[in-house]
C-alpha cells in the first residue's frame, strides 16, 4: 500500500510542476473562450455590411407598398419612369438594384427579376423571396374572402408530448432528446479522458522502459503495485486539469456573457426565439443525482480498465512508433461504444442490445453514460460496474505480468503472441 | 566479525527461459560483509541470477535464503541493485529522484531527506541538487545512479557490471565505495570481467558458465587449486639451458628467467638443486595462475 502512494505521489507532482501541464491548463480554457466568444462575435456582429442600400421596384399588376418589402438594410422605393438613368444608377453602384415583378397571376412568380442582384447575398435574396411569398400568400387570401382573423383560427400549435413516471410516482415530461445530449456529451468526455490521459499512463511506462530505469524499479515495488500507483496518480492529474478547466471556462464564460449581455442589441434575433425555458426546465427535471453518480464512476472504472491496459502496452513496446498495432484493437471497443450508442441506444435506451453492450466492461463507460438519464434500473447499475470493476483488477494484475517480463525485453518489437507467453511465463 | 553469519544463500536454483536453461542447479553462499565477485563470459546466466537476488524475477526452481528467510518482496529495504542496464528519470531533479528510490525502498520521507542531503554531501555534490538529470554529463549521472542503490543503506548490494559504462574516475569512486561499505559491513555481491577488479577487491568468488557455476572459493584457494606444478625461476645473468636437462622447459621469456613445469614423479627440490649448482639463481617460487588465466582455461575448456 505504501510504495502505491510513493509511486502516486511521484507520478502526480512530477506531472503537476511540469511546465506543459500548467501552461495547458490555462491557455486551454482561454483558446476554447476565445474560440467560442470570436465564433459569437462574428456571427453577430462581424458579418453584416451596416449601409443602407436602396432598392428600385415595380409591380404593374401587384398592389404593392414599398415598405412591405423592406428587411434588414434594404428599403424599397418605386422605379423612375426613366430605365436608362436606373441601370446607369445601379452599375455606379449609387443603387442597389431594381427589381421588376411582372407577373400577372401571382400564383406563380415566374417573370420576377431582380437586376443587380449580385450584391444581395444568398440570405438576402432567401428573405426577398419570403417577403414576396408570404405578401402574396396574404393577397390571395384576401382575394378568397378569407381573413388574418379566419386564419388564426385556424391555425394548428404544439404537438405530441413524452411524459414518464418518475420516481415520487409523480408524471413529468421525459424531455428525450435533452436527455440524449446529457447521455451523449457524457460519452464524449468519459472518451476523450481515457484516451488523453491512457496515453499518458502508456508513456509513464514507456519511459521508464526506454531510459532503462525499470529493472531499479521492478527490484524495489511490485509491479502491480506500481502500474496502480501510475494509473491513480495520473487520473488525479486528468481530474485536476479538468475541475481547473471547469473552474476557469466558467469564470472565463461568465465573464464572456456579461460583456455580451451588457449589449443586449448585438444579440441575435434568433436566440430570443429558442425554447430557453423549456431547456432549463428540461434540465431541472433530469435525475441529476442519478446522472452524476453514474458518470463518476463509469468515468473512473473506464479511465481505470483502459489506462491499465494502456500502461501494458507501454511496459511491452520499445518505442511510439510500435504502439500502433496494439492501440487499434484496444480503442476499438469504445469507438464500438460509440456507435452502439448512437445506433441502439438512441433507439431503445432500456432495449436488449443496449442492456448487454452497457454490461461489458469494454463498452460499458460509454453506453452506460449514455443510458445513464434514461433511468437505468439501480441493480444493473451496480451490476455493471461492479464487472467493470473486477475487469480493471484483473487487467491491473495481467498487465503487471507482462509489465514484469516485458520491461526486461528489450530490442525486438513484441508480438500478441509474446505477450501471451510473457503472461503465462511470470 | 561477520565471518560466520550468512547473509545469502542460493540452493540449486534453476531458471528457463522457453527451453533454454539459464541458471543451471546454481548453489552459492556469501557470508556477512564479505565482496563476493561473480564471473563468467557473456551470456552465462550473472545478470539473469542477479535479477532473481534483486526480487526481479524469480527462480523457476530452487531457493533463495537472506538471512535466513525465505527471499520474499519484505526484504526489499535490505536489498541495493544496481542493474548492468541502468538509467534515471531525465525530466526529474536530482534530490527529487534520489528521494522517490529512497521512500520506494522503504525510508520515511524525512530519513530519506536526511541521507540524500549525507551523501550529496559526502561526494561534494550538493550544487547539483536542484538540476534536472538531463542537464547532467553521464559522469555525473553515474555518480548519481550509484547514491541511488546505496542511499536506503542496504545490508545486500547487487552491482551487475558496476564498472563498466564509468568512466575510470567514477570507477574508482565505485571502489572506494564498495571498500568502505564493506568495512561498514555491507555484504556485497558484483559481477564483472575485469580480473583486475575481482584481485583488488574479492574475498570469494565463483565464476559461472553456460548457466552452471564452475568453481567458487577465495582467490587464494582457487589459484592454489589450479596449480599446475609450474615454478618460476631468475638468474642473476643470461643462462642457457642444456640441452640435456631433464626438466620440461616452459617458457623463458626473459634470458634472465625461465618457468618450469614438472611432472608428477619429479621433485621441485631437483630443479632447485640444478638451479643451485648454476650458481647464478637470485629467485625462486611456484607459479600460481592468475585469475585471467584460469577463467580463460575454464570457460574455454568446456
């Protein structure tokens, strides 16, 4: 146990006071705002051209006023009856464009024409396009005898909506596809953490095979006490870098959204329109407590079953450029988890195939996070990990087995079946 | 003082690998505080037994007894290895990594503080505290290794090959060392091939080949035993020997000395009763092989 927090204690401060690792900490939080708050800025702001421009228009058959037409920067004013001097306007570039609207039945826009239409972009001419339909949508209704009122009458809302029984008895929406996410984002976190911080544990191995300090090593801790002291003390690494990202892009976010929100203007239209307090009533309705237990530890038993093999992988090769043939195999069952989970588990969160693949221990974090809001019942939870749980001993001790043999082997690059016999030998 | 306690005894123990027998029914015992040197050509099973002693691996038969017990991962703390393939972490600083073999090996953190500032001193190396080893020269970084396997105080050091790779005032450095942990009562155990190195410093030795071990004691015992009935012996000016001398001539390097062999049924006290009457003899005694000399005969003649 003691040379297990010696070999942790190693392995998390040396990684800690590296320059790499503080330098990532504080500049990932910072790249990602800065990111996410440019995409913003542009999005809203950068993109649009503020001068007004000014549109010629005419419509011999079509009683319509020009300001029904205008959006944006765009106002319309009706054509001069002197074509030439409006094309010599339009080509100096004094006016925007004419539009013509020649049509005599407006059921069909087909002799609309719109000169100098290269300066409009393809959203303005979308929005052109609308304003005209839905005018003459409204002119055709009118001509039909029905009006605005009539047609509010009849108009048709909302839609079918899910509803679960939660655990108090009480019926409550399901919000299935909120859930999803959750599941879903959970997945991508749980992967991306095995993967960043495995390969750290693969390297930690490999480096005391490379630089030949293992034979000192393996002569002072058992091995498995060792390959466990590595695998914690790198997840209580990952698990300091992440809660400093969680602290920092919260901070650095919220710093973010008061400045946008202290210039409410800049704010697209659009975001007024997105069903915000659904979502966050959405968000209230989860079982939050469920969720995050289940997250945590099929977040560790996953980051725990893999690095342990990671870190086999690490003992038994002699340099990165090897450790290709046995990282296909092994990352395979979480892109596998992946699929599962878009495919099956989308589908049917509680069906049979999900059931199995959140059972075995190598697809397991990732189907089971994914599942994880859809009310998994308790015991499969527990099930679950506890196979995952038992997997990762069994991997730890199986890996140090070949950790054993396989740090003393130096110069040919190993095979499965080297690792098999290196099993059996120790 | 320590003559008779046994501070390791190996009983015929045997390792494999695949089907290759790599330590063959090795027997062996070092007493307390003796230096015990291990030879034998490359590939002859040193490293592979000394792995077994380090609590590397394990026999495949047989048994290894420190002190009496059963060697098990417990003994640890009493074991200092220093392997033929040897290296540190490069991104770590010197105390920092003289601290983490220290506390692997069983001190308390504020011990391990204590003996590392000792030896940092000892050697006069205090400056270096703080730099990463990849800033050091491979001089330096020999001198490291080697406070490294000694800094836990161990009662058993294991040095596979602790001469080669330094340069030759680290090895004299190495020697010091081992001569004073000896004093202090270390029982120490090394491997090597430098004859030179087993003269000056073995008490006992054995000398292994092709996994089995081909002969132990002192060095005085086993050049007595290779006495092959060869004497040495040195004139006072130039002699030729005549031609009907009964005695078998051997080699006479200088015209100023010659070596003998005799047979079985001749007398040493013959040749010194013709080497007398030359009247010219300044010198006279048996010749004991040297060490090189029967290692070579013993790993060449099998």
């Amino acid at each position: 146990m003691r040379s297990i927090w010696v070999v942790l204690k190693k392995e998390y401060l040396t990684r800690i006071k590296n320059k790499t690792f503080i330098i990532m900490t504080f500049l990932a939080p910072v790249l990602i705002a800065l990111f996410y708050g440019g995409a913003i800025y542009f999005a809203t702001v950068g993109a649009e051209d503020h001068s007004a421009k000014t549109v010629y228009f005419n419509a011999p058959y079509w009683d319509l006023e020009s300001d029904e037409l205008a959006f944006d920067d765009y106002t319309f004013i009706p054509a001069l009856p002197d074509s030439k001097s409006m094309l010599d306007e339009i080509e100096s570039k004094k006016m925007s464009g004419w539009l013509q609207i020649n049509d005599k039945d407006i059921h069909v826009l087909d002799s609309a024409e719109l000169i100098g239409g290269s300066s409009f972009s393809v959203t303005e001419l979308q929005k052109l396009n609308n304003h005209l339909k839905t005018r003459a949508h409204e002119y055709l209704l009118m001509e039909a005898g029905i009006s605005d009122s009539t047609l509010r009458l009849t108009e048709v809302r909302g839609g079918v909506k899910a509803l679960e029984i939660d655990n108090e008895g009480d019926i409550a929406n399901s919000n299935t596809t909120l859930k999803s996410a959750v599941g879903f984002a959970m997945a991508m976190i749980i992967y991306m953490f095995i993967f960043i911080y495995g390969s750290m544990v693969m390297r930690s191995a490999m480096e005391e095979k490379t630089n030949r300090i293992v034979e000192v090593i393996v002569s002072s801790v058992k091995p498995f006490d060792l390959m466990l002291g590595k695998i914690l003390g790198v997840a209580l690494v990952g698990l300091t870098q992440f809660f400093a990202w969680i602290v920092l892009s919260i901070a650095l976010l919220g710093g973010l959204s008061y400045a946008f929100s202290s210039d409410a203007n800049s704010i697209p239209q659009e975001a007024n329109n997105l069903p915000v307090h659904e979502i966050i009533s959405g968000f209230q309705s989860l079982p939050f407590v469920d969720i995050i237990v289940v997250f945590v530890l099929f977040f560790l038993g996953g980051y725990l079953l893999y690095s342990s093999i990671f870190a086999a992988i690490g003992s038994a090769v002699n340099q990165e450029t090897d450790v290709q043939q046995f990282m296909l195999p092994v990352s395979l069952p979480l892109v596998f988890g992946f699929i599962i989970a878009q495919s099956v588990v989308f589908q049917s969160p509680n069906g049979h195939l999900a059931k199995v693949f959140s059972m075995i221990p190598l697809t397991s974090p990732i189907v089971m996070a994914v599942r994880a809001p859809f009310d998994v019942p308790l015991t499969e939870i527990i099930g679950s990990f506890v196979v995952l749980l038992l997997t990762f001993v069994f991997m730890v001790w199986l890996s140090a087995k070949i950790y054993r043999v396989g740090v003393l082997m130096y110069g040919k690059k190993p095979s499965w079946k080297d690792l098999w016999r290196w099993i059996r030998q120790s | 003082m320590f003559a008779d306690l046994s501070m390791l005894k190996v009983s015929h123990v045997y390792k494999y690998f695949d089907d290759q027998c790599v330590n063959n029914d090795i027997c062996l015992e070092l007493k307390q505080g003796e230096i015990f040197g291990l030879l034998g050509p490359n590939g002859a099973g040193k490293t592979t037994l000394m792995r077994m002693l380090a609590t590397v691996t394990t026999p495949d038969r047989g048994d290894i007894f420190i002190q009496g017990e059963s060697l098990s991962s417990k003994h640890v703390p009493l074991i200092g290895y220093m392997p033929e393939e040897r290296g540190l972490y490069r991104k770590m600083s010197v105390v920092d990594q003289l601290l983490y073999f220290a506390e692997l090996k069983g001190l308390s953190r504020s011990q391990a503080k204590e003996n590392v500032k000792k030896w940092l001193h000892q050697l006069d190396i205090v400056h270096w505290a703080d730099k990463k080893m990849e800033e050091l020269s491979k001089g330096m970084a020999q001198k490291i290794q080697f406070i490294s396997t000694i800094l836990h105080e161990p009662k058993f050091l294991i040095l596979d090959e602790p001469f080669s790779g330094f340069d030759p005032v680290n090895a004299d450095m190495v020697k010091d060392l081992i001569i004073k942990l000896k004093n202090e009562g270390t029982t120490i155990l090394f491997s090597t091939h430098r004859m030179d190195n087993v003269e000056e410093l073995c008490d006992r030795l054995a000398i292994i080949h092709e996994g089995r071990k081909v002969l132990d004691g002192t060095i005085e015992e086993v050049r007595r035993n290779h006495f092959k009935n060869e004497y040495d012996l040195n004139f006072s000016e130039p002699i030729s020997i005549p031609e009907d001398i009964k005695f078998r001539k051997l080699e006479q390097s200088k015209s100023f000395s010659i070596r003998v062999t005799l047979n079985k049924e001749e007398s040493y006290q013959d040749l010194l009763d013709w080497a007398y009457k030359t009247k010219k003899l300044k010198a006279f005694g048996e010749y004991l092989p040297t060490m090189h000399e029967i290692f070579v005969n013993k790993v060449s003649n099998r």
